[in-house]
C-alpha cells in the first residue's frame, strides 16, 4: 500500500489514536508503582529522542530562528504543558471528568483552524459527528455511573490540556507548510519537549527514580510510552496532519476514550455495561460521520 495514500493515513490516524488511548492505563500503571506525572514524561520523551535521533537528519537548528522558537512553542503546548496539565488534572478531579473534557479537543481544533486557516470550514457532518461522539465518550466514561463532580481547578487544568493540544495542531500545520521533514519535526517536539519539563523538577524536589527503573513491569510500560506511543506516535501523526490536514487528523481523537475503556477492562478488569457499549458505537458513529466529507480514497461526496 502507498504510504502517501489517503487510505494508509486514514488507518495510521486510526492506529495512533487507538495506541494514545491505551497510554493512561499504561501511565496509571507506572504512578501505581511510585512515579510521578513529570517523570514518567520526561522518561517516555529521553527514550523517545533516542530513537528518533537514530532515523532523523543531523541538522541540529531550523532555518531560521522564526522557526526554531515554533518548533519551542510545538515541544510546550505538545509536550511539557500538555502531559503536566492533563496528569495534574487528576490529582483535583475524577478520571471521567479529565476524559470527557479532554474529548472536546478535535472540536475545539476544527473551530481555531477555521478561524486561522481560511482553507479548513467547518462543515455540517462535522459538528453532528462531534455531537454524537461527545455524547458516546460521555457513555463510555460514565459506565452506567452517572455522577459529575465539579472541580474547578482540575476542569481548568484540563480545558488548558485540551487548549494545548489546539495550539499544537496549529502550529504543526505552520511549520509544515515551511517543508520539514515529519522526522524533523518529531525530533525537535521531543528535545524542547525534554528541555522545557526540567525546570519542574527542582521546584517539586523529584529526581530520576533509578530504583524504579529495575522493576520489569516498569520498564516495559516506560518502552510502550517512549518507543511507541511517542517515537512512531508523534511522528505518526505529525505525518498524518501534514497529508490529512490537522481537522481529518483531530477528529480521530475520538476514539482515544473507546480505547480506554477497552483497555481498562482488559488490563485493570473494569466493569463493561451495556451503555458503555451503546456509547462505543456512538462514537464510532460520531467519527465516522465527522469524516463523512471526504470518504477514505480521497473522493468527494456528491
């Protein structure tokens, strides 16, 4: 199959979404086991930057220095601020809360694109799509538990995650239209990624946790967060948003609570219901009627 094909991006967007949805069991796993939220990222990124400096051109800078504070910006909103606003969520407010905030992402993405980019529109299969996978997630997330509990400081650090993310896919979609490399820019999200999370650590007293690090159950999860969630999913999607565009690309996100919620029941034997069920197919519903402006060859609808 063309690697180049709207078909092979279409799946890539999907398997990246499915593999970023399993990372909070993953992540959940390893704060169970004595880390913290800043280490865990700063681990996944280190082992992250080492693979990809294995496959990524030498050039160390961009082409100008315009360029390189955009690719500082990409390393905060899609790193640093991102993973510490999002983990830090959790500390002030329930898991089901941060996951249902955190879906209004690809519909937030799609808002700011249409406002900065006069090419993407907002279309009508887009926000019905948007409505019924919000309604999904909110199934899924619930599980037949239907109790909200405000908290506004944990809601807020995750509307900012979400915000973070927006900012990413904006930026991503500048950068790219200045022709790097997705390899390029992957590299560079990782190393200001890495540099922009190391002032957190003298002001929280947190060190590396080698000890940790010995613990088999803790290495394989830090080597799923850092080679595959990270390495092939940034840049992953960093090539998917460049040939899909950064609204078809977010609008896969959708599924990251579906995957979840799969994962959950497998790993940590969470309860399924028959909303949970009944919320899975909405969102699959509510993806696939987001998308339905273009189908999966490239072709338009008539």
């Amino acid at each position: 199959m063309n690697i180049k094909s709207p078909l092979f991006c279409h799946i890539e967007a999907v398997l990246t979404s499915v593999v970023w949805g399993t990372t909070f069991v993953s992540s959940k796993v390893l704060i169970s086991h004595g880390l913290t939220p800043e280490q865990i990222m700063l681990l996944r990124f280190i082992l992250a930057y080492i693979c990809i400096w294995l496959i990524s051109p030498k050039r160390l800078l961009a082409k100008s220095w315009q360029d390189e504070l955009l690719f500082v910006v990409l390393g905060l909103s899609g790193g640093s601020l991102y993973f510490l606003a999002e983990n830090s969520a959790l500390k002030f407010t329930q898991a089901s809360n941060v996951s249902i905030l955190i879906s209004v992402t690809p519909l937030l993405t799609a808002i700011a694109t249409s406002l900065v980019y006069k090419s993407e529109r907002i279309g009508k299969a887009l926000v019905v799509g948007a409505f019924v996978a919000l309604v999904g997630i909110a199934l899924v997330v619930f599980n037949g538990q239907y109790v909200l509990k405000l908290n506004p400081v944990g809601d807020m650090l995750t509307i900012s995650a979400s915000l973070m993310w927006v900012v990413y896919g904006l930026i991503l979609k500048k950068v790219q239209q200045h022709n790097y490399t997705s390899v390029f820019v992957t590299r560079k999200v990782f190393f200001y990624g890495i540099l922009t999370i190391l002032p957190v650590f003298p002001i929280t007293g947190e060190g590396i946790p080698w000890t940790s690090l010995c613990d088999f159950t803790v290495l394989a999860n830090l080597c799923f967060l850092g080679i595959v969630a990270s390495f092939l999913g940034y840049l992953a999607w960093n090539y998917v948003v460049n040939q899909l565009g950064v609204v078809t690309a977010t609008n896969y996100l959708y599924l990251n609570p579906l995957s979840t919620f799969i994962t959950s029941s497998i790993v940590l034997q969470e309860r399924i219901t028959l909303i949970s069920l009944v919320g899975s197919l909405m969102i699959l519903s509510g993806v696939y009627l987001s998308q339905k402006k273009t189908n999966i060859f490239g072709n338009k609808f008539v």
